[in-house]
C-alpha cells in the first residue's frame, strides 16, 4: 500500500478549516442534515424508530463482544 503524501495530508486538513470558516451556519446544518439523512437510508424504518425511542443509535461492538 502507497504511503500517504504528508504534504498532502496537511493541505487537506487545511481545506476542511477554511471551508468551515467561509460558509455560514445555515449551510453546515444543511450538510449535516443531508449527510444524516443518506446515512439513515442505509437502515430500516423500524429499526431507525427503535433507535428514536433509546434515544441513538448503540454504540459499536467490539469483536467478540456479547449482547
């Protein structure tokens, strides 16, 4: 696997900065409602709704982990 140019790699931290600094609080709430919702497609409604009553989505398990 290819090693990561750590120019580029810092450029690209920069980029993120900036975006966020030039837009407007309207517009990352919008993406983030746009990222929310495409992730929300990915599951079903039921299981989205039960999600809604514990109040989010659980947390991850670890490999080999238990109910």
């Amino acid at each position: 696997m290819p090693r990561k140019n750590p120019h580029a790699a810092a450029l690209g931290r920069l980029g993120g900065k900036a975006r966020a600094q030039k837009t407007t609080r309207e517009q990352r709430k919008a993406w983030a409602r746009l990222g929310g919702l495409a992730r929300a497609r990915k599951h079903s409604k039921e299981e989205l709704s039960r999600w809604a009553k514990l109040g989010g989505r659980p947390a991850k398990r670890q490999k080999g982990e238990k109910r």
